[in-house]
C-alpha cells in the first residue's frame, strides 16, 4: 500500500502544486482497484489506482462520454501516463450503490 501512496503522491505533484494534507485508503468496490482519497487545503480528490489498463482505459472513455452528454459523472481532472492513476472529482460519501 506504501508503494501505491508514494506513486499518487508523485503524480499528483506533477500535475498540482497544492500541498497534500492527508491521504485516506477506501474500501474497494466490486473491482481490483484501490480508491484512496487526497486531501488538500482547497479540495478533496478521489483517485483510482488499477493495474487493469483496459478497465481504467474504459473507464476513462466512458466518463468522458457521460460528461459531453453533461450526465451527473465525476469530472477526471488528471492521470498518470500510463494510465494506472486518475484523479477525479470527490462527491463526498455519495455512491452508485447508494
């Protein structure tokens, strides 16, 4: 888990200059992939860490799909270049299965 948490600190100080507060691990949902939350002074972040490059692929496709047809979805402000992290917008406790 400290190698992942190292990783998303890195790539999130490539794309953001906002000092990380704290950094929470979620449970995970019906997947492979591990949810963390990042916290900054100005903003909370969900971010995704998935070794399954075509489920964050897909993920990623579809959410942008979902967001030109301006449907409630997560905004993704960011990801790592080989795809294994993004970083999305943080709608508090509020999930699908809820």
């Amino acid at each position: 888990m400290q190698k992942e948490i190292d990783e998303i600190k890195s790539e999130f100080l490539r794309h953001c200059a906002d000092e990380i507060l704290q950094i929470e691990k979620l449970p995970q949902a019906g997947s492979e992939r591990h949810y963390y939350r990042v916290i900054t002074a100005a903003k909370k972040y969900i971010v995704t860490y998935g070794k399954n490059l075509k489920e964050n692929e897909t993920f990623l496709y579809f959410s942008k799909h979902f967001m030109d047809k301006k449907l409630a979805t997560p905004k993704i402000y960011f990801w790592s270049d080989d795809l294994m992290i993004y970083f999305q917008e943080d709608f508090g406790d509020v999930s699908l299965l809820n």
